[in-house]
C-alpha cells in the first residue's frame, strides 16, 4: 500500500494535539503497509494498527479506526489480509 498524491502526516509536538499550525510532512510513495511470502510462509507489515481496531475518543466517544465512517472498507481489508496470510486467498 502505497500514500497516493496530496496525503501528509501530521507531526504534533503533543501526541494526538493537532492545530492549524501544527508541522505535516508530505508521504506521497511512502508505504503503509505491505505483504510477501517469506520461505514457506507469508508476512505481513503495516505501519499503524489503528485501521485493524474498532476504537472511540474523547468525551463524544467520536469514532476513529475501523468504527470511523470514511472506513468503511476496513473490515474487508482485514478480513481480506487474514485470508491472504492463512492461504485462503493465493494471490
């Protein structure tokens, strides 16, 4: 998986404290995550876990990760790498 055009990361001096000032670094072409088969079997790395997990925050238990509604895809991506590692999906 690679970060496609315009995508940044945010880099706040206090963890999960975003302003409008605070520094982005562009990732265009870096990885998020990535599959291969290693000897006999198969591994799979990806750099954040927060899309794998069904999480709320705050005091408005606002959802992020899995739960968050721009993600709806996630569930089946999971699933999908599951499959892939298990051999269920030889591709």
């Amino acid at each position: 998986m690679i970060f496609g055009p315009g995508i940044v990361s945010f880099t706040p001096t206090n963890f999960w404290m975003h302003k409008a000032d605070t520094s982005r670094i562009p990732v265009t072409g870096w990885y998020q995550g990535g599959i291969l088969r290693l000897g006999k079997g198969r591994l799979a790395i990806f750099g954040e876990a927060a899309m794998f997990s069904a999480q709320v925050d705050g005091p408005h238990r606002e959802p992020f990760g899995m739960n968050t509604p721009e993600a709806k895809q996630n569930p089946q991506f999971l699933l999908n790498v599951l499959h892939w590692l298990s051999g269920l999906l030889d591709k």
